[in-house]
C-alpha cells in the first residue's frame, strides 16, 4: 500500500471568518502524516476590488478576471490570503511554503478559450507538476497552493481552487494514497438546501444525476461534484466533503459525504 497523503481544499467562506479559519488551520496542523492544503480566495478580492474601484463582474458563480482585477487576485490570492495561512500554520507548528502554480512550475494552464463568456485571464489546468510537488514532500514542507496557475507564454492565470485541488490529488495519486477533502461552511452536501442537517452520507454518480435532475444539488457544488467523480475515477483513494470543522473525524468517516462510484 502506498503511502498516504491528504489533498485538502479550504473554501473561501471559511477563510472570511478568522474565528473559523483558526480553527480549521490548528485541524489541520494536527492531521498526522504528508498533506497539501489548495486555498480559495474568499471575498477579500472582491473588496479589494472595490476599494480600487475596479468592478467585480461575475457570470454564473465565476469571476470574470480582466487585466486589472488578474492584478487583484494576484496580490490578494497570492499575497495577502496564502502568506497569512502559511504564517499561522508557522504558528501552529506546519512548516508550510506558501505557492502559486507558477512557483516551481508545479501548476500549468492554458487560458481559457472564448465560447459564449470570455472569462478573461482564467486558467484550465494542463498539467500537475508531481515531481517537484514530491520534492518539497520529501523536504518536509507542507505546500499551500494559491489559486493561479501560470501558462507557457508567461501569463499568471486566476485557477478555479476545487479544480486545482482535483488536478493535484490525481496527479499525486501516482505516488501515494490519497485522500482528498473538500471543507467548506456546510455538513456536507444536501439533500435539501434550505436544511442544513439534510447531508448525504454517501454520493454515487447515480444519485447525483438524480438530486442534480430535482434541482437539490445545483449552482456551486455542481463543479465540486464534477471534481470530485472525476478525481475518483483517475485513481484518487477516497473523496470527501465535510464542514471545516469536522476535519478530524474524516479517516473514521464521520464527517459530511463520502463521495463514492458504486
């Protein structure tokens, strides 16, 4: 059996509130063994944003990222958000490096090409540098992965975080056991929306298309969801979404939705 390694993406919400991210981040220092941490954004962009008047255009849950709000996200993601959760996880005994996809070359894009929306300066992920992802592993660092990602022709590109989180877990799937976890403000996934007690203990692709077709799984955990089967079915160990504050019960699975492809 191979070694295990958690893959852990921390939603933005959870990142708005200092009370809750100091919470999950001492979890997280706490989890025994190798373990990156892929980071969302939150809203401090688009306040950012808003305190340089530049205008924060969103198209269906995406950020639409132009030359000056790239310049937003760049500073905010890759600054301001990534170097104080590496400088707490410092606190709390993680000896973590704070990255972008472009540091090390461990994360390439390609700019999303224009179909009905142009997204701007957004990335979809190439490929997933593993090599020397397993270097800084190997070196005792604890990577915390900012979302951009870099392309061939020199551009830093705004990377959706669940994806990138998704993309690593695969391509780190060839070297260990790995376990990816989803945490973010709800249980779990719902089975209802308006109760936040409705979770689904465990999701199967035949379930999913049938809450997706009733309407209870829709908007933002419909890209997670597609993460998530997808990284299963490219030989991730296991998939789980859960609050923020149950990452401690995951390994005995009893936190939010085991995600399952039978």
């Amino acid at each position: 059996m191979s070694q295990p390694l958690y893959v852990i993406k921390i939603g933005g919400n959870v990142i708005d509130n200092p009370e809750a991210c100091s919470r999950f981040l001492s979890a997280f220092a706490k989890l025994s063994g190798i373990k990156i941490l892929v980071h969302g954004g939150g809203k401090v962009a688009t306040q950012m944003a808003a305190r340089l008047q530049i205008e924060t255009q969103m198209v269906e849950g995406r950020r639409v990222t132009d030359k000056a709000m790239l310049d937003v996200v760049t500073m905010v993601y890759g600054g301001l958000v990534n170097k104080n959760l590496v400088a707490h996880l410092q606190s709390v005994g993680c000896n973590a490096i704070g990255l972008t996809g472009a540091d090390g070359g461990i994360i390439r894009s390609v700019k999303r090409p224009v179909k009905t929306v142009d997204y701007g300066f957004v990335g979809d992920i190439e490929a997933v540098n593993d090599v020397q992802i397993n270097a800084l592993l190997h070196s005792d660092l604890i990577p915390v992965i900012a979302p951009l990602t870099y392309s061939d022709d020199g551009l830093l590109l705004n990377t959706n975080a669940d994806t990138m989180a998704s993309a690593m877990a695969v391509a780190m799937a060839k070297h260990y056991d790995v376990n990816l976890i989803y945490c973010f403000e709800k249980k779990g996934v719902l089975s209802d929306p308006d109760d936040d007690d409705s979770v689904i203990r465990s999701l199967t692709p035949g379930q999913y298309a049938d809450y997706k077709d009733s309407g209870a799984i829709n908007k933002g955990m419909i890209p997670k969801l597609d993460n998530a089967f997808a990284a299963l079915e490219a030989g991730v160990a296991k998939v789980t979404i859960c609050n923020a504050d149950e990452l401690n019960k995951v390994d005995a699975d009893g936190a939010g939705t085991i995600i399952s492809l039978s």
